[in-house]
C-alpha cells in the first residue's frame, strides 16, 4: 500500500520541465527525507500530498519515490507572499506580492481569479498586468488540476505540461473525448497508453476513435520494423486481430483515414498497399529523382579515363585489378553508379581511385557515409575529408515528428560535380530523399556498400531495391586481394555469405570459436575474454574501445540487456572517484560504454578536435560517459572520441549501455575485435546476413562463443526478411 506524505519542498537538487522529472528535499512536520519522481514546477516552499514508497538507491541511500502528487494552495499571508513571488507569476517581486497580500490578505487567491480588475488598487499594477496576473495565476492552478487528474492514467507531470502547452483548459475535456488524440499532438505518449486511459474512461472498444489511432499505429509498428508500405488485406487483418474488432470496421476506418490525408492506398504489383503519406511521397521522389539524375549528362572528364587511371596507377604504386578498373571506369562514366563488394574486395581503394582522378580532374567533390564513425574510416584510409550525410545536407530541426529539414535540397543544392556515399545499405528511405533532392541533375552519385549486409535500421530498403531494379549501372566486386586472403575474417565471411563452413581455429588464424555448453558458460566465458584473455593476448589493446560484444538478441542470458550488466560489472565497476546516476533498472557510471539509441535531431554537441558545433546525435551512435554531474543534473558523453554531448537526467532514455550490441545497431561500424555468442536464437534473427554482418565488423579479431551446430545453422537459414518496399518497382518505371 502506498504511503502519503503532506509537507512541503525544502529545496530543490533537480528539476527537468521537459518530463517533470525532479530530486528534491521534502519536509513533514516529523521528518526530512529526499524525494524523486515527476512534478509540475516544484518551488521551496510549494506544499504537496505525496503518495509513494521509501526505496533505497545504492549510492545516494533511502529515497521516496512519488507515484502521484497534488499541489496544495499555500495558506496564511506568509505563504501566500512566497506562492506569489516564486516566480510562477512573471511580473511579480517580493514586494509587489507583500503589497497585494497585504491589502487583500486571506482573500488575495480569490481576488486574483475573481476579480483581477481589484489588483490594479495597487500602485505599479494597471489593467494589462493585472490581466496576465490573472491569466499566469489561472493557468498554474489549471495545470496542477489537470496533473492530478492524468496521474490515474500514468500520464507524467512532463507531459501533462505538454498536453496543457496544447488544448490549454480545456485539456481534460478534450481528452475524455478523445484520448487517442494525444498521440498525434504529443510527442512520447503512444497507442498503448491511450488505449488505458481510454479504457478507463468507458470507451468502447469498437469506438471510431480507437479503431483509427490502432490503424496507424500497427502501420507505424510495421516502419518500424523496416517496411514502407503494408499490403491492405495484412494491415486489416493485424489491426483488427489487435483490437479484437471486426475486419469490416477496419477497413471502413481506413477510407475514413485516407479522406482525412492520413495514409495512402496504391495499387501496386496488382494488389492493395498502405503508406503512410510522408513514406509513399519519398519512395515516388526517391525513385523520380533518381531517373532524372541517371538520364543526366555529367560534366566531362576531359582527359581519356583509361590514361587517368593509368597515371593514378603509376602516381600511388598500387595496380588496378580489371574488375577494379571496370568500376572506377563506369563510375567516371556514369551520372549514378553502385559499387557493392564484401570485405576485402578493394571498395576502399576504388573509392581513392575515383577521388583522385575527379579531384586531378578539377572538380569539387563531396563524401558522406550514414555514420560518423563511418565516415572518420572513410577519412583515414583515403585522405579525403568526409562527413555524415546528416551534416552535408546541413541537417535542422523543426517541430513534428517527420521534423528532419536539410538546408540542402531542391532550391539549394550540393554545389559539388560528384557526391560519394559509403556504406550505402545502411542508408534508409527518407534519409536518400533528402539526399537525392539536394543533388542536380548532372552531378555524379556514386554508392558504395555492401548489398548481403543487413539492410537500413530505418524503414526501406533502398541499396537493394537499386540493385533489384537493374535500371541504375552497378558492378559487384568479387575478386578478394592476396592481403585479405590472409585475413580468416575476409575468408570466413565470404565463406558464410556463400553458404559455406568457416574455418576455425586455424594456426594464426583471427578468427576463433571458443566451444561452450549452456548460456551461463557462454556468458561467463564472454567476461573472462573481454576482461582478461583478449587483452593479455594483445598489446596495447584497451577492452572499453577495442572489443565489442555482438549478440542477434536483446532479451535472455546472452542478449543486450544480461550481458550489459555483467560487462558493466566486470569491465566498469563501482569506484569511489567514479560517479554514477541511477534511471530505471540502469545505472549509468562515469566511463561506462553507451549507445544512442533513438534520434534526436535537435540534441546540440561540440567537437573539441575541430573546434566546431552543430546539432544531431543519431540511433547507433557509440560514445563514453565523461562526467556525471548530480548536482546540476546533467551527464556528458563523449562520441566518435570528440563529439561531447550534454544530457540532463530526464533525457537519459535515450541512451543504453553498450558493452553489447544488437548486430543490428552495430551497422556502419568496424572494431579491432569482435566477441558473440552463438546459442539458440528466434529463426527469424538466426540468419545467414545477420551472421556474415556480424563477422564483418571485426578487423583484427573475431571470436564466436558458444555451439558450432548452432552457428552452422545460422549459415544454413539463408532465410531474408523481405521488406515491403515500392522503389524498385517505381525506378523501373520511370528509367525504361
């Protein structure tokens, strides 16, 4: 049963407005004690009823945490002075707020709402400022109303801010009329929390305002999973299953869905689809944009392509195979080009190839990969500066959900002749529409990556839908280097990619497999090698930057969420000199290895190296928590090992420890060494690309822990997880 505590704040330690989340000093006539939880402007002084449990946090000791809290109006004039000159009320001091007090006394509450025009009987208060006292004094005692009232429906002190900002004081009735509503209006309240609270307040399951929000959200469930569009007859079938009603209501809903602009119905390959409009109008420019740059003309080498490759051949001493310089010919030749290859098919040099000869050929030239991580690689191994595609196109924020703008775009574009992308698979549907856009026509696009990788952690699939289409001129690199052939790893993935048993354990090899029985040996086995084994076997070799644990699943005693903690444990533990922040069943400590794992368009950093700032941190960025600061609330991450972002404790859901990763998130990014687990995993994760992924992120080293059948089964399940996506279709039909 929960406990309830009447007191007030004596002082503040933290305070979040985005989410309401506060630390505080809470005091009752018999006790002082510290208190978390959300609330609405909490100020010294301000008087709640509390409900909550005492919790016992490991480093900061015994703590109420609030489950819900009601804001009691001050009483007696000293409390009313304090409430009137806290700051709540903009305009009013100490002394204007003993002025009103002392005139008015135990009735100034009433008059301030009642009578606001008797305000101005005191000097330096006229008829506008009495107004906004009234509104400001209004507005406070509406807001902590409708806070108390959205507690019983889980909703936070943040987001009943949130919710007021927007329907104002009729916020309560709008929601008993349609709760389903918040979900389009306020960013972080979903379908699952509405369909509660609407539960609660009566409404009927098969209610049009249910039936719609469960529509879109099942459409954005299947985005989310990497999909453009939704056949009809599926969406149906899905949506009315999840909300136990008739497939007839569900589909009267979606024609009511498409008149009010919310999603799209094509004909496409012969049956129904479902977009979400912004989805259906970037894979239509995508594939448009992409037909007009193909039928271009690009600017004009002006010397034989055959020579300049010649003489960048006797320039850098390293020869061209013939299937290098068919790339790098069609390349130069071509207005769009695709470059796909594994590891240790020469991309790298190829891309150099390219370069140089369109930089000795007098032209400007722009590099851009998906990731910063990506394109710091891209940097060092050709020489060429290269940045996240985010950055090229000079990426802001704007309100909304499909909020992403770039300055680049149809009527600023790129002035560049050529723009090269690395890493092309990782690149999704709505990042290439805007990329495509700040491209004119005539320029060279050049995409390079590798095709049997596992596809954009974003909806679409947009290398392999170039490549399906056959319309754009591509090469595939087949040919492995007599370098890479000594390299195990290059050999193995190409091995797997192939369906075909890898190589273990050879003498002076890179690449192990360590035979393991049950998931706790495997575990274990995993802690001992990133703490002790991998590093006493290389030197020089740092376990926090150098080793990365990759795991297909999140849940279970080898997924993210297990192995994280014991990592965390082994490799990070508790210090004295170290901070630390507790956020949910985490503990986030100073040094710890962490992953962003949502975007966050607007969060803002600064680079210490080139001395610069900007703003994104995006879904798979890798970084270390600097500092934890608990008396200002904040904590900072450094990424790409110069980016340092600052985070206040509410916004710590962004974040993840990341010791492991999904293979998923671990996309774009390479590690001196790779450790993974290899146990039973869901058919649908246990797959071929998925492992041939994951071997190809380690350079100096890859370790498998576990059962060998098991990995010999993941070679076997060559099983891809098509993706419904249009661009294929589309780009041939507009390059014929």
């Amino acid at each position: 049963m929960l406990l309830e505590k009447k007191g007030s704040i004596a002082h503040v330690i933290f305070h979040n407005s985005e989410n309401g989340y506060t630390v505080a000093v809470f005091e009752t006539e018999e006790e002082q004690f510290t208190i978390v939880g959300n609330l609405i402007q909490p100020r010294e002084g301000a008087t709640y009823i509390l409900h909550g449990d005492f919790t016992v946090h490991p480093k900061f000791g015994e703590q109420f945490k609030v489950s819900d809290s009601e804001e009691l109006m001050p009483e007696g004039e000293a409390g009313m002075i304090a409430f009137l000159a806290s700051g709540i009320i903009k305009g009013i001091g100490p002394k204007a707020a003993a002025k009103i007090v002392d005139k008015f006394g135990e009735d100034t509450f009433r008059i301030i709402e009642e009578e606001p025009e008797r305000l101005t009987q005191i000097s330096g208060i006229g008829e506008k400022k009495a107004a906004s006292i009234c509104e400001a004094f209004s507005a406070h005692k509406e807001l902590a109303e409708i806070s108390v009232f959205l507690q019983k429906y889980d909703i936070n002190a943040g987001q009943a801010a949130k919710l007021y900002a927007v329907y104002g004081s009729g916020t309560i009735e709008k929601l008993q009329e349609d709760p389903y509503a918040m979900i389009d209006d306020i960013f972080g309240i979903g379908f699952v929390k509405a369909d509660a609270m609407a539960a609660k307040l009566g409404f009927d399951k098969e209610h049009e305002h249910r039936i719609r929000s469960g529509i879109m959200y099942r459409l954005t469930e299947y985005v989310m999973s990497g999909n453009v569009f939704v056949p009809r007859n599926e969406l149906a079938e899905s949506a009315a299953q999840m909300l136990d009603v008739s497939i007839g209501l569900v589909d009267e809903s979606m024609v009511d869905l498409v008149f009010r602009g919310q999603i799209k119905i094509e004909m496409l390959e012969g049956r129904e689809v479902v977009y979400q409009y912004h989805y259906l109008k970037a894979e239509q420019n995508v594939a448009y944009t992409l037909a007009v740059l193909q039928q271009a003309e690009p600017k004009m080498i002006k010397s034989d392509i055959d020579a300049l490759i010649e003489f960048n051949v006797g320039r850098v001493g390293v020869p061209y195979s013939e299937e290098q310089r068919k790339a790098i010919r069609m390349s130069l030749e071509s207005s769009v080009s695709v470059i796909t290859g594994g590891p240790g098919t020469g991309k790298t040099t190829i891309i150099k190839g390219i370069l140089d000869i369109l930089s000795q050929s007098g032209m400007d030239i722009a590099i851009a990969a998906p990731t910063g991580r990506a394109a710091k690689r891209i940097t060092e191994t050709t020489g060429y500066p290269a940045s996240t595609i985010h950055r090229l196109l000079e990426y802001s924020y704007g309100e909304g959900e499909f909020s992403m703008k770039f300055a680049k775009n149809e009527e600023n574009p790129l002035k560049v002749q050529a723009v090269v992308i690395d890493e092309a698979s990782m690149v999704d549907l709505m990042l290439m529409d805007g990329l495509v856009r700040a491209i004119k026509p005539g320029t060279r696009l050049i995409l390079v990556g590798d095709a049997d990788q596992l596809p954009s952690v974003g909806a679409g699939n947009v290398l392999g839908d170039i490549l399906e289409s056959d319309v754009i001129n591509s090469i595939k690199l087949t040919e492995i280097f007599r370098q890479a052939e000594e390299s195990m790893i290059v050999v193995n993935a190409h091995r797997i990619n192939n369906g075909e048993r890898p190589s273990i354990n050879d003498r002076d090899t890179d690449f192990f497999f360590i035979r393991t029985e049950g998931e706790a040996e495997m575990a274990g086995t995993i802690k001992d090698l990133c703490a002790t084994r991998l590093p006493g076997h290389y030197t020089e070799l740092d376990p926090m930057k150098d080793i990365q644990v990759l795991t297909p699943v999140r849940k279970g005693n080898v997924g993210v969420m297990s192995l994280n903690k014991e990592l965390q444990q082994t490799l990070n533990p508790p210090a004295s000199d170290k901070n630390e922040k507790s956020f949910g069943d985490r503990i986030f400590r100073e040094g710890d290895k962490v992953m962003q794992i949502k975007n966050n368009y607007e969060k803002r950093w600064k680079d210490s190296e080139e001395f610069t700032d900007g703003e994104g941190v995006f879904n798979g960025d890798l970084g270390v928590i600097d500092k934890i600061n608990n008396e200002y609330g904040y904590m900072t991450v450094i990424f790409d090992d110069s980016r340092y972002v600052n985070y206040e404790f509410g916004e710590l859901e962004q974040l993840e420890m990341a010791y492991a990763i999904t293979v998923h998130k671990s996309q774009g990014s390479e590690f001196p060494i790779v450790v993974m687990p290899m146990s039973w995993f869901p058919p649908m994760l246990a797959t071929r690309n998925l492992l041939y992924t994951a071997v190809t992120r380690g350079k100096q080293a890859v370790v498998m822990v576990g059962s060998e059948n098991k990995m010999l089964a993941m070679i076997d399940n060559d099983r891809i997880n098509k993706r419904y996506s249009g661009l294929a279709v589309r780009l041939k039909g507009y390059v014929r």
